[in-house]
C-alpha cells in the first residue's frame, strides 16, 4: 500500500514540476527540487497536470448534471411515479426540448484513415463509437471530443455496430465475414461469430440482448444465440445483397432490405416472410422500423396518411357502387334471386368493413422508412404494404436515416454530401446543411444526452451537429 502511495506522489510531483517549468516560475522550481528530491529532467511531459485537471472539472460538471436527474427523479417519485417511469419522462422531456441540427458544426473529429461507415452513441455512458474502412473502431468522448479507444477489430471493413440494451456488449461485423461480440468496458473480443459466405453488412441485437440478428451480401440474413455463438434460424428470401436490418419496439418483427429494391416484413418467432414492400427504383440503402411513440403518433395524424386514407376510401366506395349497380343491371324477373343477392353483397361488405376496421388498427401501429438510391426516402404502412409517403429532394443516393429523438422529424444524408431534416407531421423539409462534409455523408447518430447529431463521412471525418 506503501509504495503505492508513493509511486502516486511521484506522479503527482512531476506533473506540478512540469506545470512549475512551463510557467517559467523558476524560484519555485529550485524550491520545490530541493524539498522533492527529484531532478528537473523528470517532470511529466505533455501538459500533465492542465489536462487532469481539466479531467477533474468535467467530472464535476457530471456529478452536478447527476444529482440534478436525481433529485428531478426523487420529485417524481414523491409525485407518485415509479423510478423507471420517472426516468422515462426525464428522458423524454430530454428528447422533446432537442432542436434540429445547426451549421457549423459543433466540432470535427479525425482519426480512422478509411471512410466512418458506421456510428453509434453508447446507450448510457456519454460516448460516441465509431467504425470504418480501415478496419479499426473507435470510442470517442462527447464532451472534449478526444479519442478514448482505438482497436483494429477487423481485417476488413467495419460495416454495423449495435449495443445491446445496457451498453455492456458491441456488436460489429465487417467484410471479412465475422461479426465480433466485444466487452465494451475493456473493448475486448469475447465471441467471434462466423457463418455468413460473403461481407456482413447489418446486426442488432434482439431487446434481452441473448440473440443477435445479421444481414449479409451473401442474400440471407441469420439469427444467432450470443451465448454460444450458434445460427438458431437462417431467413431465406432476398436475391441480392441484403444490405440493412430493423427490428420493431415489440422484437416480433423485423424488416430487411436489399439490392433487389425490396423491404421484407418478417415474423421472427418462425422466420416467415409477412409482407413485402416494392416501390422503390434502385438500391435500398437504408430501413428502420419507426419505434419513438411521438413520431407514430406524428405520422398517424399527418397530412398524407390523411390524404392517403381519404383516397382509400373514396377508392374503395367507388368499386362497391360499381359491384352494387352490376347486381342490379343483371336482375332477372326473379326478384327472390335479384334480392337474395344483393343480401349476399351486403354481408360480404360488411365484413370487408370490420376487416378493414381492424387491419387500420394494425396499421397505424407499425411503420418503416427507407432510403434508397434512386434519391428518395419512402415511408411505408407495414400492414396495409402501402407506400404513404415519399420525400424527395437529395440529388444523389440517400445513404442514412435516423428518426429525431424529439418525435418530430426524420434527418437523412446523402452522397450529395448534404444534411436534411424533413417534419414528419408535414412532409417538408424544414431545413438542410449542403457540404455537410467534403465527400459523401455515408453514417449517423443521434444522442439525447448531449443534443447532438453525429455523421460521418468518407472525407474521413466525424462532425457533431448542437441540437440544443
């Protein structure tokens, strides 16, 4: 314990001699050698002591924040919510007060010497990670910006990364085949898991975090148990690389897409294709199912759902009417039959109607959104297998999507190298940042905790984006 505490001392004392040098306090230096004992030639280099304590400040600042959430939990608690439930409002009311984007950024971040394909904020420590062509990830802190971590973790590129729920695994897979279970405390490899014949592309974690969902260039995309590193299902059906995955808030159904131009709405508890969604004119880059409850209800009561069941309707009737006038053209001096008929339609529509009743229930409860690239971002009613929306206005292949933690929009990039935030509610899009980045904007992240956009690039940069 003893030479512990001294090796502590130590460290401490040539990191203030360093300080002491810098400053040119030169008495004080000669002082403080001779009631030391140590030489001048062994002070710490690299501003030591300015950095631990601008360390020292910014945990601080987290103890402050900290006991702030606590006792806003501690007032929700005494008001009658339960700890999580009380948490949850804090973290929602978080979401809502964030703003969209603002140019410049905030700050730029290099280090990967390959294009960032893919990004990611941990979900609960105030880091952003990072995974490029170079093969190698990387954990940045979103305070000072600096590099925490950096690994080689493939001998190809990294092309998805997912957490599972607490934060304590990574998951990344990469064109050399693998994906790679990581302990993210000290960022080491605890399971490789290999199966797939062709570039990994996409993983995410089911919501206990035991399995783990991927999809692959070699057309198939495979369930696996984490534990023991073994395929529990393979998901046949796509006939081109499969390039994106997206699990829906419920875990019972995940979405996929691929080269072929086509979504696929699988039912995970037996691997059978649901549904399948076709509109779009070129690759599809991107899918994620919309989970945050503010943007359902934000596309639920939009204009062009509202616009787009109108036209249902109205569609609907028009076909009915023209089945009802064939009955009565076609009636024969038998009125008994003529009659018996039009009982039989009427029967027939009326449960059409309770049908539909029910499948519109369905319907306003699940939906996807794509990117794609033949330039648009198309938003599909899974259940109804109905495009509802498509924007347009990116000038080149619309590469990532993410929902806005606020409910209110959906922000996309694009190798037109531009940023845009599209209103769900409305349709339009509300603002863009052209030359975002020099080169194509390939990845992005949102994180609540700090306001903050994160988008990578292939010009080797990772730019975060105040929301605040």
């Amino acid at each position: 314990m003893d030479n512990r505490i001294n090796k502590k001392d130590e460290e401490i004392n040539k990191a203030i001699l360093e300080w002491l040098i810098n400053k040119n306090y030169s008495k004080s230096t000669e002082v403080f050698l001779s009631e030391t004992n140590i030489k001048k030639e062994d002070a710490s280099k690299g501003n030591t002591l300015d950095k631990k304590w601008g360390t020292i400040l910014t945990l601080q600042k987290k103890i402050s924040d900290y006991e702030a959430q606590i006792k806003q939990l501690k007032e929700e608690i005494e008001m009658g919510g339960g700890a999580r439930g009380a948490g949850n409002l804090v973290m929602k009311r978080e979401n809502e007060s964030m703003g969209i984007p603002k140019a410049p950024a905030k700050a730029t971040i290099k280090g990967h010497r390959g294009s960032i394909s893919c990004l990611i904020f941990h979900p609960v420590y105030n880091l952003l990670v990072s995974g490029g062509d170079d093969a190698a990830i990387m954990v940045w802190e979103c305070e000072e910006f600096t590099k925490e971590k950096s690994i080689k973790a493939h001998s190809n590129t990294v092309n998805g990364l997912a957490f599972d729920y607490s934060g304590r695994f990574l998951a990344s897979c990469s064109a050399d085949l693998t994906i790679k279970i990581w302990n993210f405390d000290s960022l080491s490899c605890v399971k490789t898991l290999t199966g797939h014949e062709h570039t990994v592309s996409s993983v995410e974690f089911t919501n206990d975090g035991h399995f783990l969902y991927s999809a692959s260039r070699d057309k198939t995309i495979r369930f696996w148990d984490v534990s023991t590193g073994n395929i529990k299902k393979t998901f046949n059906g796509h006939t081109e690389w499969v390039r994106c995955l997206s699990l829906n808030s419920q875990g019972n159904l995940l979405a996929s897409s691929a080269d072929d131009e086509l979504i696929f709405i699988w039912n995970t508890e037996n691997g059978t294709q649901l549904y399948t969604l076709s509109g779009h004119e070129n690759k599809i880059e991107s899918v994620v199912f919309v989970k945050n409850q503010l943007a359902l209800a934000n596309i639920y009561n939009s204009d062009y759902v509202q616009s787009f069941t109108k036209s249902l309707i109205s569609e609907s009737s028009e076909t009915d009417d023209n089945k009802t006038k064939e009955y009565a053209s076609n009636s024969t001096n038998n009125t008994n039959d003529n009659y018996n008929s039009l009982i039989d339609l009427n029967k027939k529509l009326l449960e059409k109607s309770k049908i539909s009743q029910q499948k519109e229930q369905k319907i306003n409860k699940e939906y996807v959104i794509s990117a794609s690239r033949d330039k648009t971002i198309r938003i599909w009613d899974v259940f109804g297998t109905s495009c509802i929306f498509t924007f347009t206005g990116h000038d080149n292949w619309v590469r990532a999507i993410v929902v806005h933690p606020n409910g209110k929009y959906l922000v996309s990039s694009s190798d037109d190298k531009s940023i845009r935030v599209w209103e769900l509610k409305t349709g339009r899009c509300s603002k863009k940042i052209l030359d975002a980045h020099d080169k194509f904007v390939v990845s992005l992240a949102f994180t609540h905790k700090f306001a903050y956009l994160a988008s990578g690039s292939n010009d080797l940069t990772i730019k975060l984006w105040d929301c605040k």
